[in-house]
C-alpha cells in the first residue's frame, strides 16, 4: 500500500529486525545445553564461541551485497528492479534459520553429532546473519537520514545492544527454562520478523524539513524501551517473576515496540497536511539521486564513494581501526570477563547477575547517546565527531582504572563507564566512516573496520587478561579471589584505551577540514 511506502516506515520495520538480530549476544543462554549435550570439554566450547564472534563481526561479505544490489538501480522500475536493503535482509533470514536450526537439530538430537569444525561452521553461519541484518538496516537508515546519521545509526545500534535482552524476556517467557527450545525460538523468530518486514526497507530521497522532530521522537521511544527493560532486569533478579508476571511484561514490550509504527503514521501525516505533493518514490532504482545522497554526505570529493581497496590506502582507514581495536577490544574483554571479576571480588551472585544483564542496557545507552549527541555536537557546535570518540576513549581508560582499583562497589561504576564508552563506538564508527569514505560502500567498509573487535577482545581477553588470571589462580579449582586477579591486566587495557585517545585525537586533526566542508555543504543544501 501507497501509505506504507515512507522512509518512516522503513525506519520502523528496520527496528523491529534490528530488535532480534543479536541472537550473538545471548550465547550464555545455550552454552550449557551446547557443551553437555555434544560432549564438549571448556576448550572446545570456547572454540566455537570464538567462531560466533567471528561470524557476528566479520561482515565483509553483507557489505559487498549490500553495495552490488543496490548499485544497478534503474528509475521508474520499483524495489524490484535492481533488488535492494530486503536481498541483504533475505539472505540473513536464511542464515540465521539455517544456522540455528542445524544447532538445535544436533543439540536434540535430530540428527548425528557433528564433528567440531561443523558445529563452528553452524555457529558461524547462525552469528554471520547479525551482520547482514545490521548492514542493510544500518547503510539505508545513513542514506534516508542523511543530514541526522549519527541519530539514525545510533538508533540502529541502540536497538541491536537491546536485542539481548528482549531475546531472553522471549525465552523466559515462552521457551520454559530450556535452552534447547531457545535455540529454536533462535532459528524462527528473526527468520520471520525478516521476512516480514523486509519489503518495507527501502531507500528514499532524503528530506530534511522534518527529520530531526520525529527522530527525536524515536529517540524518546528508545530510551523509553531502555528503561523499562531496565526495570525488569532489576526486579527479576532481585525479586523474581512468576509466568504470569513474565507473559504481563511481554505483552507490554510488545506494545512499546509498536511505537515507532506510531511515529511513522504521525509523519506520513502532518506530510500529506503540509503538501498536495504524493510521496517521492523509493530511490532504489536511481543511481543518479543515490550517489547525489552519497556525495552529499561524503564531504571531500577525494573521499566520496571510495571502495574498500581505496580506502585501505587512507591513514584514516587504519586510525579508525586501530582506534577500534582499542575502545571496542578492550571493552569486549570486560564484558566477557565480568562474571569472573565479580567472583574474584566476592561479590553475590544476584549482583553478578544484574551487572551482566544490565550491560546491555549501558551498551544502548551508549551506542544511542554517542549517534545523538555527535548529531548535536556538529550542528550546533561544529565539532567533528572524532572529537566525541577521543573523548569517549579517554572516559574508557578511566573506567579501567576503576574496576583495576577494586575498591568495594568498583564493578557497579566501572561497568557502567566502559559499558557506556563502548557501546558509543559502535555508532560512532560507522558514522564517521560514511563521511570519511562515502556512502556507496559504507557497509563493506565499516564491516571491515568492525573486525577489529573480535582481535582486540582476542588480544586483551586471550592474551592479556586470561594469562595473569591464571598466572594469579590458585588450588584445586584454579581460581583466584582479591582485586590483585584483574588489577595488572585493567591497568594495562587502561593504558591501551589512553592510547586509542591519542589515536581519535589524531584522526580529529586530519578530518577538522573534510568536517568543515560537510557542514557547508548541507547548510548550503537547506
């Protein structure tokens, strides 16, 4: 229908798939289930979770696709005729089903065991499905939102750190306590929230008059969404949920989660108030309005649309990613190794709990704020967005500190901090890459970038922290209890953190000019 062909609808629909794209996220949930039921020891386990984290970063492949169907447009033809955002979403669709299906099959025992590097392989097919759903949701939200990406992304992001935690109200809700059913609730439940919504997602002309107002008020409905899943995490951990409290809260994300249909209806209408004029029809066959998007974004005409080989000849390319490695890596590790600190410090495991739980809650917060506010901080202040990443390292390597003091409550604190900082980078980077390096590419370019946090958290969890833990642990049971288990390692992620600060700093003063001439460029368009 006419009415549902608006990029505020597709700005919803790109939400509700972004809502349960993060099934990566909720390993913890299965992992159990994974290693008894197919005889795994800790080491194998580890291995396949690592294959996950590879399969959810490494999305060189979704943003290849992503630029290949949407770069034959052809006007007048419709989404059909040159493909578009859903062929992306369809081919996660089938990942993600296919991946976790297979998972389930041999969990319960629908068919044989399969030999480790297979079980890897369906890890990896399951989790490369993450990245395919954010490439076409997160590049065409850059595209709709031109003048306001640092707010569409973060929105995007926001609502891929929260994917966790709605997954597991799902489980908690309907799956009973078994992991098993999980892992089919996995394999269906994005598979069809995919397919569903993607004819939706599509590329419109961009039109600034009122973007910024309704963005506002997706933000209000995020942050809203935030706390209330905030919420139930603390009073179920604290106190506990009964079935029917836990069907209530359902019911009423759901509900939440239907707002941004609301915000797009608002739109489509106070539009047809405002002009007689019909909707613009989707760009998606037009490579001549894309690439003037593109290029209207892209800043320096020497840096406008580059593909990924010409980008890795940029010493921003590899600013950017070093700097990646830093924020993202060290804060990967702390986030992997949070139930442990909390051991070692004798905190309960209702504590340990929460703070696990409510990472996700910080990782939004951040990956929202940072798009926001760097939107804010270029508009009105015009101040490039490298400065707001500098800023944000800078504040990581204070949260490091924090929890390497181990002071009584450190955890609390800290966690909140480097959650924080290290969900701002995941909408920061690929912002900036937009500008640096164009549109056109963005999604194979930013998903390359995205690689370095699965070797920083290689680097720091591996290497660093899992080396003088051990090199600390004591007894029977190989453990260690004291702030002396993580100090030495935080202070050094700490010192890593610092240096990414200097990194941002760096790519601050390289992009001080390409960002003054962006700014022009869109006052000069309004």
């Amino acid at each position: 229908m006419e009415i549902l062909r608006t990029k505020w609808v597709a700005m919803a629909a790109s939400i509700w798939i972004q809502c349960t794209s993060g099934a990566s996220y909720t390993f913890g949930i299965y992992s159990a289930a994974l290693k008894s039921t197919q005889s795994y020891d800790q080491s194998t386990l580890d291995t396949v979770s690592v294959f996950k984290d590879i399969g959810a970063n490494a999305g060189v492949f979704s943003g290849l696709l992503y630029t290949y169907v949407t770069s034959n447009r052809r006007r007048g033809r419709g989404a059909s005729g040159g493909g578009g955002p859903w062929v992306v979403l369809a081919v996660g669709a089938i990942q993600c089903f296919a991946g976790y299906f297979l998972m389930w099959a041999s969990v319960t025992g629908m068919i044989r065991k399969p030999p480790v590097p297979l079980m890897c392989l369906f890890m990896f097919v399951a989790a490369q499905s993450q990245t395919f759903f954010n490439t076409a949701n997160v590049v065409s939200a850059v595209e709709n939102f031109a003048d306001y990406g640092g707010t569409a992304v973060g929105i995007m992001k926001g609502f891929l750190g929260l994917s966790g935690a709605i997954l597991i109200q799902l489980y908690e809700t309907l799956c009973g306590g078994d992991p098993a059913s999980f892992i089919l609730l996995l394999a269906v439940t994005p598979t069809l929230l995919s397919l569903l919504a993607m004819p939706l997602v599509r590329i419109y002309e961009t039109s600034t008059a009122d973007d910024k107002k309704h963005l506002d008020g997706l933000s209000a409905v995020s942050l809203t969404i935030a706390a209330y899943l905030m919420i139930v995490i603390i009073v179920k951990n604290t106190f506990g949920l009964s079935s029917v409290a836990n069907v209530v809260t359902l019911v009423c994300l759901v509900l939440l989660l239907a707002l941004p249909l609301v915000i797009a209806t608002r739109a489509r209408r106070e539009r047809t108030e405002k002009t007689a004029l019909p909707d613009k029809a989707p760009l998606i066959n037009s490579p001549k309005a894309a690439a003037s998007v593109s290029q209207s974004d892209a800043g320096d005409s020497q840096t406008e649309n580059m593909n990924l080989l010409q980008a890795m000849k940029s010493l921003s390319f590899w600013l950017l990613f070093l700097a990646m490695i830093c924020g993202m890596g060290s804060g990967l590790s702390t986030i992997n190794n949070i139930r442990q600190i909390g051991e070692s410090l004798r905190y309960s495991p209702v504590e340990i709990n929460s703070l696990v739980s409510l990472w996700s809650i910080w990782n939004f917060l951040g990956r929202f704020g940072a798009g926001y506010a760097s939107d804010a901080m270029l508009h009105k202040k015009g101040w490039p967005r490298p400065l707001l990443m500098a800023a944000t390292l800078g504040t990581m390597t204070i949260g490091h500190l924090i929890i390497a003091s181990g002071f009584q409550g450190n955890l609390y604190v800290g966690s909140v901090i480097v959650g924080v900082c290290y969900g701002s980078q995941w909408s920061l980077m690929p912002t900036i890459t937009s500008e640096l390096f164009g549109v056109r590419h963005m999604g194979t370019i930013f998903n390359t970038i995205s690689i370095a946090s699965p070797i920083g958290s290689y680097i720091f969890s591996v290497r660093l922290i899992g080396y003088f833990y051990d090199k600390a642990a004591s007894g029977v049971w190989n453990k260690c209890f004291g702030p002396h288990c993580f100090r030495l390692s935080f202070v050094i992620m700490a010192s890593v953190a610092f240096f990414g600060f200097l990194v941002a700093i760096v790519l601050f003063f390289r992009t001080k000019t390409l960002y003054r001439q962006i700014l022009v460029k869109r006052l000069h368009r309004r």
